[in-house]
C-alpha cells in the first residue's frame, strides 16, 4: 500500500526539494567542476559536505517511505560521494607532487 505524505510531510518535503534545485544541487555541481579540473577542497567546501550528508541522513526515514523522491536523494548522495572520491584522488596527486 502507497502512503502519502502528511501536510506536514509534503511540506517538508516540498521546502527540501526547492532548496535543493536552488542551492544545494548547484552548489555541488560547481564544487564538482572545481575538483574535476584538479583543485582541492577548501574548508568551507568541507563543511558544506558535511552539513548536506547530514541533512540527508535526517531525511532519509521520510525518504524510504516516498519512492518518488528517492531517485532525488540518491543523485544528491552520488554526486556528494564522486566530490568526496575526486577530491581524495587531487590530495594524493598534490602530496606526490609535493614528495617529488
């Protein structure tokens, strides 16, 4: 059986949506060109990371009951992870160039 999200649910859930199209998403979307061109994470890009895998782990309860907005989420959670991947590959090509 498909439940619906409660009012306040949905709009949670609706307030989560629009802050992600209009800041989260393109916010990771230029840290992510940043570290594809071979920069390094700045501290401020570090907390950013941080406090937006938190805010997902929040939500992912209210998220497991909402297929729909699941493949959402997942993007986010794979696009945080490919910064997170990039940007250890750019600290070790930093340190090797470093060592050398």
């Amino acid at each position: 059986m498909i439940s619906l999200p409660s009012p306040k649910e949905k709009g949670i859930l609706i307030a989560q949506l629009v802050n992600l199209s209009s800041q989260v998403i393109p916010r990771a979307l230029t840290i992510h060109s940043r570290m594809k061109l071979g920069e390094k994470l700045t501290n401020r890009d570090l907390d950013y990371l941080r406090q937006n895998l938190r805010s997902v782990g929040r939500m992912l309860p209210t998220i497991d009951s909402y297929k729909d907005y699941q493949p959402i989420y997942a993007g986010l959670i794979y696009l945080l992870h490919e910064i997170i991947r990039i940007a250890v590959e750019n600290e070790s090509e930093h340190r090797t160039l470093l060592l050398t």
